[in-house]
C-alpha cells in the first residue's frame, strides 16, 4: 500500500519508512524542510511537502495514501501542552479525512502516558486527561469512535539503539557530565521499560498491516522494566563519576525539566501485542546497548 508518514526522518520515523518498503509497500513522508525532503528522496521515498502545525498538509497527505503512520511529534518541552494540543489537532485531521474508509491509521503515544500503580497492560487506557500527552490517546479514542481504523502503538521511554542523540538516554548522560554525577531519586528502584528501535519499527508496519479492533493497543516494549539504578551505575561507570541518591526536592535542582521523567514507574507487558502481531523483539536490550558503545563509542 502507499503509506503517508509523519516525522518520516526522525529517529524512529527514518527507519520506519525503511521497513515499510523494504515489506513492498510505497512511502510518502512529511517534509517540513529541504533537508528533510532529501533524506526522504535519499532513501527512496516520494515527498509530501507540510508541517505539523498545517492541517491542510497533513490532510492532503492523508487523502493521498491508503495507510498512514503518525510519528511526528514537536519534542519542546518548554511549552509541553502546547504541542500535545498540536498532536491532537494533527490526529483529529487526519481521522476527518479517513471517515467512511478502510485506511489504517497507527499513531504513537508511550507507555509512561497511560501509567499506572502496577503492570501495564495493552487493556489499560488513559484515566485522565490531567497529563498534557494523553491527548494524543484521547484523540484516538475520539476518532475510533467514528469508525476510523486507529491503532496506537505505545512506545517505551527509551527507544534506543544506534544514532539516538535526543532520547531519554543521551539526556540523562549530558546531565551527568554537567553536574559531574549520575544521580538516582530515592534508591532508584523505578523501572523503565525499554524497545531497540529495530524492533519498534518492525511493530509499526505489522499494526498497519494488522486488521485490528478501532483503538486497539500495542506495546514497544523489549525490557519489561529496568531499574533507573542500573542505568545510572552503568552511566557513573562509563563516565567515571560517582553516582548519587537524592530526594525528589534535591532532584528537581538536579535533574530540572527532565525530574517527571527520571521519576517514571513504568512496569509494561508486551505479551498481548507478542501475541496478536506474531512480533517478538529480537535486537539489543537497553542494558547492553548502553554497557556497550552506542552510548560510549570506543576512541580506538
């Protein structure tokens, strides 16, 4: 099918527009820039030329393909709701035009949005819309409830591998070589799960081929949850700086606008998604990439 991707040369998008055509399918990406648009030629996708913040644009897009996959996202968090707002206008778009059709439509949100005491599981939605980001979800379940065939594939809140200059990862390694200490709130017994990008992207073209229930949900999950006190001693390790514990006062100096995420308790199950898509994760674990030269690439 033709497929029309949003944030088709972002980290995840880049790669996703791969493994769309490498299964046949035929890809055209959003292009904001002139850069952009050669990287999407470069790779051999057709471009569509629009942002995120014109809803004609991604509108045309949308009456242009037979599929669609929704990874654009404006990452500022200095001004968080705003582009979350953003996200649900984008996804609210996109499902006007696809009412009374069959197109497939996969979004993205993360597991950390729809967080819960506990394990997640792929049944578990969003209880309130008091987080900024479960608009995006919100806006989901609103269009599925016009019959619009959504998916939403729940990223974790690390999506590593090779190239991430910009996750959650590489933040936490720039302020630990700015304060001179990888740090922890509490002991740091919170968990993370974690997907390598490889198989995340993998997971996006089976829930676009998949013919799944409207708002169905599927899991980017590799590592169930691993514990933020191993990813900050391994991070002190390669460094070589000491590791510290804080209390949640002392983190909001330390770690700033990033503390709500080094705080997440994010324990996700993937088995439902392993189970319906026939999808394992098979590439690297967050652990090994990053004890590995991903994160720390060896000077020789």
């Amino acid at each position: 099918m033709k497929v029309f991707v949003t944030g088709a040369t972002g980290f995840v998008g880049s790669e996703v527009i791969k493994e769309l055509m490498s299964a046949g399918h035929e890809v055209l990406g959003l292009a904001r820039s002139e850069e952009s648009a050669r990287k999407l030629e470069a790779a051999g996708a057709g471009v569509h030329r629009g942002d995120l913040n014109d809803l004609e644009s991604i509108k045309a897009g949308a009456q242009a393909a037979d599929g669609l996959i929704h990874c654009g996202f404006i990452h500022d968090f200095t001004r968080f709701p705003e582009v979350c707002a953003i996200d649900k206008e984008v996804i609210e778009a996109i499902g006007s035009v696809l009412e009374g059709t069959d197109k497939p439509f996969v979004i993205t949100s993360g597991t950390a949005v729809a967080g819960k005491p506990g394990l997640l599981t792929e049944e578990d939605r969003v209880q309130s819309s008091a987080n900024p980001r479960t608009a995006t979800e919100l806006a989901a379940d609103a269009v599925a409830a016009k019959g619009v065939k959504v998916s939403v594939v729940r990223l974790s809140p690390s999506v590593h591998g090779d190239g991430d200059k910009h996750g959650f990862v590489p933040i936490l390694i720039g302020i630990a070589k700015e304060k001179g200490v990888s740090a922890m709130i509490g002991e740091g017994t919170n968990v993370w799960p974690g997907v390598h990008r490889l198989d995340a992207v993998k997971l996006y073209r089976l829930a676009l081929e998949k013919s799944a229930p409207a708002g169905t949900r599927y899991h980017a999950v590799g590592d169930q949850g691993v514990v933020f006190k191993e990813i900050a001693q391994t991070i002190a390790e390669k460094l070589g700086v000491p590791t510290t514990s804080l209390s949640p006062d002392e983190a909001a100096g330390h770690f700033t606008w990033f503390t709500h995420f080094a705080m997440f308790n994010n324990p996700s199950s993937s088995e439902a998604t392993q189970q319906a898509l026939g999808w394992k994760p098979t590439h690297a674990t967050l652990m090994e990439d990053l004890k590995g030269d991903v994160y720390f690439p060896s000077e020789n």
